[in-house]
C-alpha cells in the first residue's frame, strides 16, 4: 500500500522559499504570480493493513512539523 503525505506551511507562517520562487518567475517574465507556497511531498510505501491514524502520528512525530506546518493523507 502506498501513502502520500502532502506537507506545507500553515498560513501566516513566512514561506521565504516560496517568495523566492515568485520573485525568480517574475524575473523570468512570469507576470501575475501574486503569492507561491511551497511544501513538500513525502511517499511512502507501507505494509497493507497500514491504517491513517498510524501515518497520522508519522506525521507528527517526524514527517512535519506541526507547530507551522500542517499535512493531509492520501491513500494511493
């Protein structure tokens, strides 16, 4: 079975890597990009039988840090 756990800054957190990446695509020409946020995507590949609330403490415990930052499970 397989998990994607989607990571990203909770709002009001700065996020100066996604003000990087704005700030680059405008510099390319990439007009009209007002705000980027920029998270992470962590995959994993589990024993079946693995149930949500196991990769929930995954997730809190190690994968993110969820004083700023929040996640969401998908199943694939």
């Amino acid at each position: 079975m397989k998990a994607r756990v989607h990571v990203m800054l909770k709002d009001g957190v700065l996020d100066p890597q996604g003000e990087a990446v704005r700030h680059a695509l405008g510099a390319l020409g990439f007009d009209g990009v007002n705000g980027v946020r920029q998270g992470k995507v962590i995959e994993l590949d589990l024993a079946e039988g693995t149930d949500e609330a196991r990769i929930g403490e995954m997730c809190e415990k190690l994968l993110a840090n969820t004083v700023i930052e929040s996640y969401r499970v998908e199943i694939v």
